[in-house]
C-alpha cells in the first residue's frame, strides 16, 4: 500500500525506496490490486502519522534507542535517523532474513531474530537512554490476552519508556469479518483478535501505564477523503452521535507511556 501510494503524483508517503524493494522481492504483488483505494490512502496516512511522532521524540531525545515491534520492512530509520539514534528491529526469523538482504545492520542499526512473545529479547536491548516502542500493524493479530502480556512486561522492563501504536474498535474488528468482498482482506481479517475501545483499557494492563494523545488517519485525508467518510463527519446519513463516535475511532494512533 505505501508502494501504491508513492507512485501518485499527489502522494502523502513518497519514497524511491517502496518501489526497490517490491521491485527487488520475488513476489506476486497483483493479489493487492483489489484493494480500494481508502485503504491505502489510511495506511500512508498512519505512517505519517508514526513518523511524526518518532521524528519529534527523536527530536527531544537525540541520543535515543527506537525499537520497531514486528518491523517487517519498515525502514524509517532511513529517513528519520539523526546520526546518534540507536534502532534496533525485532521480527520472526524468517523476516529478519529479508530483512538483512535490503538492510546492512550496523553498530546504530541492527536486528533482533524472535517472535515478540519470546520475552527473552529484551535482555539484548540497551538500557539508560530514552526509549520508544514502535508498534504499527501489530497488536490487532494478537489475542487480549497476548496484548496484555506484551504491554505489562514491557511496561515492567521499561518503566518511563514510551509506545507508538495503532488500534481498531470492537466494532470495526468485527465488521470487518463480515462485509468485505475482496479476498485478500477476507484472509487478512480473519487474523484480526483484538480490538481497543477506549484508553483506559490499556491503561488497566499495569499502574503507570498512561495515555498521551491519539491521532486519527483521516485528518489527513484531504481533498481524497471517501465519500461515505464525509457523510458521516458532515451528518448527513442521518447517524446518531454514538454511531458517529463508532465510525470515526475505528482506526486510529495513539501515543502512550509505560
């Protein structure tokens, strides 16, 4: 989706890079071409958003350790790095190996091989300097129970620290399952556990566990803003202020202290 979206002239996420790499992997990348538009549209949109947010700790905190959660092939590092940051990427082995074939690792920038349910992990990151937890795309395929044991153990470990990461509704968890028609989101809904409605709910998980702020996709929608999206912020389809509330915080970032 990044890919898609840095092939439009009016971008909002434009990197040569997206296109290195889907270029570079062996890989049928035609089974996402039914995917609408909107959703690539949001998913550049999140990114923004984490970037900001990690452009702005990174630069409250210039000697700082970034920990991207289930990184894939993220590579912010790339464009965000301030020359003294130390990232470090945790994922399955097996994508850390794609990992590595795109990403040299070096003394400031390196990988971590485990699944992020195998605790051990922390023990190999540093410790004394500010630190921030980057986790997008990540917890809505754990169950509540798994998001809670991440949440407290990191909280545990790395008291202070903070968390950048994104969350759906109970609602749109649901719905999602039952009225999508393309087949690739059909198999990627399917995996979808948990679901956040409010806040506190996270703030629950451990004392001293504390929400920021979040942040909503859709504010930087623009011009491109779905049609049915701007019924319902306009009032228009005739929603009851709760059905207004449900729709417009299905997806969103929030930002959190542990």
């Amino acid at each position: 989706m990044r890919y898609r979206e840095s092939t439009r002239p009016d971008a909002k996420l434009a990197d040569r890079r997206y296109a290195d790499l889907v270029n570079a992997i062996d890989f049928d990348f035609s089974i996402f071409d039914e995917i609408p538009e909107d959703m690539q549209l949001s998913i550049a949109c999140r990114t923004l958003i984490f970037e900001n947010l990690t452009r702005h700790f990174i630069d409250t905190h210039p000697e700082s350790i970034i920990i991207g959660l289930g990184s894939g092939l993220d590579f912010r590092h790339e464009r965000l790095d301030n020359g003294h940051a130390v990232w470090i990427d945790i994922d399955v082995p097996e994508v850390i190996a794609l990992r590595n074939a795109f990403f040299p690792e070096t003394a400031r920038h390196y990988s971590i091989a485990s699944s992020i349910l195998d605790f051990s992990w922390m023990q190999k990151i540093p410790k004394g300097l500010p630190t921030l937890f980057i986790a997008e795309g990540l917890f809505v395929y754990f169950t509540p129970v798994e998001v809670k044991h991440i949440l407290s153990n990191l909280s545990r470990a790395f008291r202070g620290s903070e968390m950048i990461l994104d969350v759906y509704n109970n609602w749109y968890v649901n719905a999602a399952k039952e009225s999508t028609p393309y087949s690739f989101l059909n198999k990627m809904y399917a995996m979808w556990k948990w679901g956040m409605d409010d806040w506190c709910e996270i703030e629950a998980v451990e004392p001293g566990i504390q929400f920021i702020e979040e942040y909503y996709q859709y504010h930087g929608f623009g011009e491109r803003m779905p049609a049915g999206l701007k019924a319902v912020l306009s009032g228009e389809d005739g929603y009851s202020e709760r059905e207004q509330a449900v729709i417009l915080t299905m997806s969103r970032v929030g930002h959190i202290r542990l």
